[in-house]
C-alpha cells in the first residue's frame, strides 16, 4: 500500500459580542470562491436581525452579536505512511 495524502479546507470566523466575549464556529469545506463581500453579507444579516430573533447570542451574559472579528481560511494535509514491510 502506498502512502496517502489527504487535504482539508476549513473558514474559521471569529464571532464578537457586545460584551467582548468571542466565539469561534468552523466551517468545513467551504466553497473556494467565497468572497469579503460575502462574509459582509453574513455580518449584516446578522446584525439586521430583530433582537428578539437574533441569529446568535453570546453564552457568557446572551449578549447581542456585535461583528465578525476575523476569518480565517486553513488547507490541512495529513499524509498517512505505509510502514508495512513486503514479506521476504
């Protein structure tokens, strides 16, 4: 058996909230043409929410979402190794 190779591709957004708590969701396997003026739409949707429908709240006081922080896109490759020895 040969060596394999597996890659991944994760968006972590960093969630911010009125009382300064953060919180991290990660999205696996987005779409690779994911654009800025997308995750801004995400943000504004967000925040034009009603406030007694709010899309997310904070878990440490259920404070309001204030913005998305930051977003992160990450490629992980895990190579798994074939250590087995033909037999002789």
């Amino acid at each position: 058996m040969a060596d394999k190779t597996a890659t991944t591709y994760e968006l972590k957004f960093e969630w911010l909230f009125q009382d300064g708590d953060t919180r991290v969701f990660t999205m696996k396997n987005p779409k690779s043409t994911i654009t800025s003026e997308e995750i801004q739409a995400i943000e504004t949707m967000i925040i034009d929410s009603p406030q007694e429908q709010t899309l997310l709240i904070g878990d440490k006081a259920g404070a309001l979402f204030r913005r998305i922080n930051t977003v992160v896109r990450e490629t992980k490759s895990v190579t798994t190794l074939d250590l087995s020895h033909p037999d002789t």
